[in-house]
C-alpha cells in the first residue's frame, strides 16, 4: 500500500492511542500487529508512537507541519477502518 510510505512525507508524527485489553481498541491492535512492521521499514526514521493505557478511547493523532494536530476516533472499528481513517489523515 502506497499510503505506508508517504507517512514521512505528509507528518511529522503519529500517535496511536490503545487500551491493552478492551474489545473497542480490538482493530486498532489487529491493525498494528499486521502493519507496524512495514511502515517502520518503509518510514525508518518517522516517530509512531504507540501509547497503551487501561481503559483508554482508541484513537490516531496526527501531528503535522507547524504543530497542527488532528486527532480521530477508531473506537470499535476494524483493521480496515483503522487504515481507512489514517489514510483520510494523509489526504488532510
């Protein structure tokens, strides 16, 4: 997906939030286990944090140029939506 490698390009940083063991952070945690490792390599030196805490909402932070950030809840949505919503980040 071409969407991996522009992260660099469009942030400056992003931030997954995720609670370790609620069923609503389920897809955020499935998107994460199968595409961490590919956007890491195609965006070596690109800061993805990802922040676990108990209980927490799930959701992507985007950090872009000038310290602009947007920020969108991915609640209780699948692998695919999780993707879906941070490529609607990209496009900003």
């Amino acid at each position: 997906m071409a969407w991996r490698s522009s992260l660099s390009k469009t942030l400056q940083e992003l931030r997954v939030h995720i609670c370790q063991t609620s069923q609503a952070s389920q897809g955020a945690r499935e998107f994460l286990l199968a595409n961490y490792a590919e956007i890491k390599k195609a965006n070596p030196g690109f800061p993805l944090l990802v922040r676990e805490s108990a209980g927490t909402e799930a959701k992507l932070i985007a950090r872009y140029d000038l310290g602009v950030e947007k920020s969108v809840s991915i609640q209780n949505d699948s692998a695919a939506a999780v993707a879906t919503k941070l490529q609607d980040l990209l496009k900003h």
